[in-house]
C-alpha cells in the first residue's frame, strides 16, 4: 500500500519462513502515519485468534497495539542513541594500575625515541669546535 513518499503501511500475518516481502497469510489492519493522529485500525478479534494459534507479533506490531489501545501515544519513541561512557576516576589511595593498550609500565623502556635533528653548522649558531 502508499506510493512514492506516502507510505502506509498493512499489518499481516505472515510465515517466518517466508521472505519479507512476500506472500502473507491474512491482512489484519493497516496503519497511515500521515494522519493527524495517525490512523492505526487492526482487527483485534483475528489478532486475538493468531496469537492463541501461537503467532508473535514483531516489535513494531506491539507498538501499534499499545498506540491503539492508548490514543495519546501517536509515534513511536525513537530509538535511544548510545551515548559514550566517560573514564572512571581512580579512587584516594588506590595505586592506578597501567593499561596494556594505553599508557607504558613506569618501568618500560620506551619503543623509540624521537631525537631532535641536528642543525647544520651554520645555523646553530655555535661554532664547530
């Protein structure tokens, strides 16, 4: 159902084997969020009646059940963004212990020093002894 930039969408009952889009095995409602509240019609008598034959509606279905039976919720949350956690403080009195990927042991020789180039003799300002 919906076209080019009007979607709309029909809830089915499908096989998991099946391919996404293909066949289904009945069409239980629809839903237009173009609406303003968005339309959400499913027939809960057959839904009822494939959940007691033991289908499981997806996640989104769920959502649309919860939006249908309470009104005032018309989207649906979107999905949390992962947010980075910050490095934990060391606690007082706690040695911190090094990281294999971070910093070197204290006791470590560093892998390779960077050494400051040589100037030549007319630059430096000092004169070659």
């Amino acid at each position: 159902m919906g076209s080019k930039k009007n979607p709309i969408w029909r809830v089915v009952v499908a096989d998991g084997r099946s391919p996404r889009d293909g066949r289904s095995i009945e069409t239980i409602g629809h839903y237009n969020p173009q609406t303003q509240p968005s339309t959400i019609v499913i027939d809960h008598e057959r839904l009822d009646h494939w959940i007691a034959l033991g289908a499981q509606p997806t996640n989104t279905v769920k959502k649309l059940m919860r939006a249908k039976d309470n009104p005032q919720v018309v989207e649906p949350e979107p999905a949390p963004v992962p947010q980075a956690t910050p490095p934990r403080e060391p606690e007082p009195g706690v040695a911190a212990e090094p990281e294999a990927a971070g910093e070197p042991e204290p006791d470590a020789e560093p892998e390779a020093a960077v050494e400051p180039e040589a100037a030549p003799e007319g630059e430096s300002g000092e004169k070659p002894a």
